[in-house]
C-alpha cells in the first residue's frame, strides 16, 4: 500500500511539474496570498526590466493617492522631458494636462513611456527624485537585486531587475492596493477615436486573468508578470526573456495551469527566497529577438491573436476605457518632492500567511 501510495504521489506531481521554459531566460511563480514560491527557474538572474518597471511606478502612485498626496483628479503635465521620450508613447506636446486617472490608464494599458515619466515628476518633482523613491521602495521592499534608473523601463545602464524581485513588487501591488487592481485588468483604451490595446494577451484568453503588465526593449526580449485568480486563489507569474509576445504568454498560461493544480504547505516563501545572480549582468537577447528589424530601443509589442496558440481562443471581449486630455482639479494636493510618500509600514518583510493549510504536493517544488 505504502509503494503504491508512493507512485501515486509522484505521478501527480509529474503531472503538475512546469516543463522548463526553455525559451525564456528566468521564471517564477507564487501563492499570492501565502507567498509561497510554487515553482522557479533562474530567478536570481539580474534581467532589464523594460516596461515592468512601470510596475513601481504605479506602486507609489498609489502609495500617493492613500496618503492624500494625489487625487485621481490631480493633474499630471506632461513635460518636456517627458514629450521627448520614445515610442510606445501617448505623443501628447509638452504643457498637456491629464487627470492621474487617465495618466494611470495610459501607462498601463497602452505602456505609454512618456505619460510614466509625466506620473514621477508628478509625484517626485524630477525625473532624478522619483527615481530615487523607486530604489527607496524596492530595499522596504525586500527587492534586493532590483535598481531603478527611470520610471518607464527604457533602455539605461545599470537598470535591473530578477524575477523573484518582481514576485516580491506585484505581490505588494495586489495585497497592498486591491482597490486599484482595475488598472491592470484593461484591455484596451480610445484616445481620441483611436483603440489602443493592451499587449497582455492572458486578459482576454486565460479564464481567471487579472492582469499586470508587459514589458519589451530589445536586449531584454518579451517580459511578463501575469496575475490570475480562481477559486479564491490568486498566482503570480513572471516570465523573463522569452523570444516574442505569444512564447511568454504561452509559458505564463501554462505555469498558472500548473500552479492552481498545486496543493502544499510550500516551505519557501518569496520574501526570504535569495539567492546571488549566476552572471553579473544581463544577456543580451538583441540579435535573437530583434534580428528582423524590430524597433532598436523602446518597447513597442506586436501583440499576438493567432487562433491556433496554446492559449486557445479569446473567452471574453471587453470594450475599451475611455481616456482624455483636461479635466484634472485647478490645484495639486499638498506633496513632499523627494521624500518617501508618508504611510506606516510593517517593519521587516511582507509575510502573509494562508488562512488554512492546504494538503501537500510534495514533490511540485523548485526546478534546478
């Protein structure tokens, strides 16, 4: 009984073990609400975030709009600095006034790099003083290999990230801010009579997707953090340096299948999950993903609708939000330029423990 028993457990496991992602350079996956890492691959290994940095510039725009410091109402000016950055962009001229609403919108949605810049100077005073505030959240955070160098993930030296870091960021997003998720569940905005969609291609064709965002530059290839929920059970994957925008979202799909399959009492949980980067700086995907003339910087996406994709089908279709110049209040709330946002915080790491334990996997672990 105890042999069957036996192969019985390791059958199930094997069933439910992520394949490698051999066409993506780091993975992770994680329990939102305990933090347990359900599965790993090279996640230690400092990657360029692209558009994922926008991931934390959304975090203190909200930490801003809790402490009163913004409004959605409050106005965002794009300014020049910000009118000058490079597609996927809004193009709006410098002086444009938009609601942090709409700005948020923007960002998210259709990735745009000049309205991100437009929301740090908004909330930091400069490019230089939210910058700052960035790298000042992601060590509170536990972010630990994480370092910012603007607020919208274009190509600048020094600028990475891991996947396990970003596990750590969009896990504080979801349980530090439910009343903002919405953000990143979008498919699509209308600017002006114009669509433009989101390049999250799970929100319309993976049942329980919540969102997050995409983020490509060349030398990073096509990166993913993709929320879902079902069940009442929230995960958390991200994909890093996959070669196109369809290859990440298949290996996301298939990690969250994988994953709302596990039961365990995980005994690694994500804030203390470390380890060192197996090389010091990035690789380099531009010859791999960008060989056939794809923009040399910036992170415009060709999203992907193929019927014949893993991912199957779209299984919903959601209109697209209403975005705007204008309508923003006469005056800014009272803001401290430079200085983290005021909010207490827990003193060590975010550790957020299951309600109940859940029957064991055993073997559905860490991959080497």
């Amino acid at each position: 009984m105890r042999t069957r028993l036996g192969l019985l457990l390791l059958a199930i496991a094997a069933a439910i073990l992520p394949v490698r992602a051999a066409n993506a350079a780091a993975y992770i996956l994680i329990d939102v609400r305990s933090g347990a890492v359900l599965a790993a691959d090279n996640a230690h290994q400092v990657w360029y975030p692209a558009s994922l940095a926008k991931l934390m510039t959304a975090h203190l725009a909200f930490r801003a709009l809790e402490a009163g410091a913004l409004r959605l109402t409050s106005p965002v000016v794009v300014s020049a600095n910000a009118a000058a950055e490079p597609p996927s962009k809004m193009g709006y001229r410098a002086g444009t006034i938009l609601t942090v609403d709409n700005a948020l919108k923007m960002m998210l949605v259709k990735s745009a790099n000049d309205i991100a810049m437009a929301v740090g100077e908004t909330i930091g005073g400069s490019e230089a003083g939210f910058v700052a505030l960035m790298n000042a959240e992601a060590r509170r955070l536990g972010m630990v290999s994480t370092e910012f160098r603007n607020p919208n993930g274009l190509p600048q030296s020094g600028q990475v990230t891991t996947a396990r870091d970003l596990a750590v960021l969009a896990r504080a997003i979801i349980l530090e801010h439910p009343q903002y998720r919405h953000y990143f569940g979008y498919t699509a905005i209308l600017a002006g009579g114009t669509a433009m969609p989101s390049q999250n291609d799970l929100l319309e064709r993976y049942p329980g997707a919540t969102g997050m965002k995409t983020g490509f530059i060349c030398s990073s290839g096509y990166n993913l953090v993709a929320s879902a929920e079902r069940q009442g059970r929230g995960l958390i994957a991200v994909v890093l340096g996959a070669t196109s925008s369809e290859e990440r979202a298949r290996i996301a799909a298939s990690l969250l299948d994988q994953g709302f399959l596990a039961r365990g009492a995980f005994p690694q949980a994500v804030d203390t999950f470390m380890g060192a980067s197996p090389t010091p700086t990035p690789a380099d995907l531009r010859s791999v993903v960008c060989a056939d003339g794809l923009p040399p910087d910036g992170n415009i996406e060709a999203g992907s609708d193929d019927p014949n994709s893993s991912l199957g089908p779209r299984v919903s279709i959601m209109q697209p939000i209403q975005v705007s110049t204008g309508g923003a209040d006469a005056q800014m709330p009272a803001i401290a330029f430079g200085v983290p946002i005021p909010r207490p915080r827990p003193a060590g790491p975010l550790i957020y423990s299951p309600a109940a334990p859940i029957p064991l996997a055993p073997d559905f672990a860490l991959r080497p």
